[in-house]
C-alpha cells in the first residue's frame, strides 16, 4: 500500500498520524491529574483553549498540505505556517507541557515546502526560540535551562526539515522526469508520423515517375502499333492500350491519393503532453485525426501546447486547464484557459512565451494573451498553415 502513495502523500499522512498521537498526551494531560482524578488539571477555559489550539493544527496542517508541491509559494503560506506555530505554542502554554516542540518537527517537515530554504531555518530558530518563555514559565526550568531546552528541539526539527527538503527535491526530479517522459513519447509519435508521411509521398513520387513513366511510353508505343497492324493482332493491340491506359490512370489515382493522406496526426502527440499531469484537470478539445501536412508546422503547434501545459502546472496555480487545437481551412488554432490566478500583462516576458512567438512568428502565426490578476490565463494561437503566395 505504501508503494502506491507519492512522496508528498508519505509525508502528509506521517504528519498527520504523529498529530492524531499526540492527541493522546494532551487530553491525558487536560483531563487526569497525578491522582488519576478527571478534571483535576487547570480550569476549564484552558482547557478549551488548548482543545482548539490542537485541533486548529490538525486543520491547518490537513489544508497546507492538500496540494503539497503542485504549487507555487506565495505569501498566504507564511500565514498559514505562522498559525501553525501559534497553535503549536498554544498547545504547550495551555498544557504546561512540552509538547508544542513535538508539533514543530511536524511544521518542520513542510517547511521546504511552503518557503524558501533560507527563510524557513531562520523561521525554524525562531519558532523554537518562542518555546523558551514556555519552558521557562510551565517547565520551571532556569533561562539557561531553556535556552537548551530549545536547541536540543531544534536539532531533531532540522532533521525533520532536511528529510522534508529531500522530499521536495525528489519530487521535483520525479515530475521533471514525467514532464522529459510526456516530451519524448508526443515527440516520438510526432516523428512517426513524420516518417510514415515522408515514406508516403517518396513511394508516390517513386510511382509517378517510374510506373508513369514507362506506363505512358508503353501507352505511346501501342497506339504506333495499332495503327501498323491490321485483323486480329490490332484487335489485341488496341485492348492492351486500354489496359495501360487504364492502368495508368490507376496510379495516377493511387499517386494522389497518397499525396493527399501525406499528413501529420498530432491529436496522439498532444494527447500524450497531456496525460498524467499531477493536480491538473486537463481537458482536450481535439479532432481525430488532427491532420497538419507540413511536420514543420505540426512541431510548432506541439511546442505551443507543450509550453501551455508547463507554464499552467508551474505558474498558475490553476486546477483545470481548457485545451482546444483545431483547424479551419488554411489556418491552425489553439485556444487555452485555466482558471488560475492570472497575472498582470507587463509580466509577462517569459523564455518560454518569447520562445512561443518566435516559433510561431517565423511561420506567419501570432498569440493573443488575455489575463490578469484573478482572472486566469488564456491563449488564443493562430498560425497558417500554408505560405503566402
């Protein structure tokens, strides 16, 4: 069963089982006193105010960490991992208790995930650096006794943290690798159907000018002799000019027809960029066959919905993405839309969208964007499909 879960879904859940077991001390600490006698610790009011501190973890820990590495860091995530600190403290300043240090390695494991790596040590030091008054005031211990108290605490917490780091970074290679497999298979069937249309139209022009060829001499030669033969042997002479008449006529039929199927199919290629993208819904909007006849042209499209693609899982924030490739006489579109965060029009000066214009700028194509903040992202790509006259 382990096998199944992600590296994310691992670290969600052991966070998630330590919370629930510590559960255990802090109601036996709430309700039990050293005799045994329910109820005989502290007031009420504390009690429901570490109650809530406890249970407010829980909560918050199980929404930081639903989309854990599908997202982008952004400042709502230091408000989250503040009040996952603050209900830590609560915890042990309503118990009188250590065990907000134990809740901190369980913040320490996210921390890689939901700040920069040098904002989240100096977020570790002072979290714990907070527990020393704890310590001090519940616990008894002297300032000193605190202050080491604390740093033992932060020493099992930057475990905590590294093992998390660890996982962010496999996680990250791991979806790298998806993204590199997805980028290799649609290229692949790209240039399968590259291959069999170039195949295609070498056995066409092979057919045309050698089978044409002599077929027409062949032609040419039995009319010359049906006009020098005469009784039986013209009879026969003339139905073998039919023959390679018609014959000739076959192949040239055949010839055309093969010319006019030499298309790339991209609907495969596109359909494999798009399968098994973590924590994005995408849907496809595709026409099959999708038929593009210069492979040139085809590959740009396949980058543009490439680019879609990668720009939405990295920067969006988005949960579904609309993807529509069609086209419509001599001209292909490509129409997209997430419902992301959007983003201001003057940011928009990417590697990957000048790339996207370049490629489509060298063959006649433009890119519309229309976004902004909160309002998702959409592409509108028009690009010709056959070169002005």
């Amino acid at each position: 069963m382990l096998n199944r879960l992600s590296h994310t879904q691992l670290l969600r859940y052991a966070g998630l089982f330590t919370w629930a077991v510590l559960g255990v001390p802090v109601f036996v600490v709430l309700y039990l006193g050293p005799d045994g006698t329910v109820g005989a610790h502290g007031a009420a009011p504390r009690a429901v105010v570490a109650i809530s501190a406890y249970l407010a973890f829980g909560l918050i820990y199980w929404k930081v960490t639903h989309s854990l590495g599908f997202r982008q860091q952004r400042l709502g995530d230091l408000l989250l991992l503040a009040a996952l600190t603050l209900s830590a403290i609560l915890v042990s300043a309503e118990t009188g208790t250590g065990l907000a240090a134990i809740l901190m390695m369980i913040i320490a494991g996210v921390i890689p995930w939901l700040v920069n790596i040098r904002v989240g040590v100096v977020w570790l030091v002072l979290q714990h650096a907070a527990l020393i008054p704890v310590f001090n005031r519940v616990e008894g211990f002297t300032p000193g006794l605190a202050v080491m108290q604390a740093l033992t605490y932060v020493g099992y917490s930057s475990f905590a943290l590294v093992i998390g780091l660890v996982a962010r970074q496999q996680a990250q290679a791991r979806e790298e690798q998806r993204r590199l497999n997805a980028e290799l298979r649609a290229t692949r069937a790209l240039l399968a159907e590259s291959s069999r249309m170039s195949e295609r139209v070498r056995i066409s022009r092979e057919l045309h000018d050698l089978l044409g060829h002599h077929l027409t001499a062949l032609s040419l030669n039995l009319e010359v002799a049906a006009h020098l033969t005469e009784g039986r042997a013209q009879e026969h002479v003339r139905q073998s000019l039919t023959l390679a008449r018609l014959l000739l006529t076959d192949v040239r039929e055949a010839v055309s027809e093969m010319r006019e199927d030499g298309a790339v199919d991209l609907s495969g290629a596109i359909r494999t960029l798009a399968e098994g993208v973590p924590a994005l819904d995408i849907r496809l909007d595709l026409p099959e066959p999708l038929n593009i006849e210069d492979p040139e042209r085809a590959h740009v499209l396949l980058r543009c919905a490439q680019e879609i693609i990668t720009n939405t899982v990295r920067h969006s924030g988005a949960r579904t993405l609309w993807l529509s490739v069609s086209r419509d006489g001599r001209e292909a579109r490509v129409q997209a839309r997430d419902d992301g965060r959007g983003a201001e029009p003057a940011l928009l000066q990417g590697n990957g969208l000048r790339g996207m214009r370049e490629r489509l700028a060298a063959f006649g194509g433009r890119v519309d964007i229309i976004t902004g903040r909160g309002q998702g992202f959409a592409l509108d790509i028009r690009l010709p499909l056959e070169n002005p006259a």
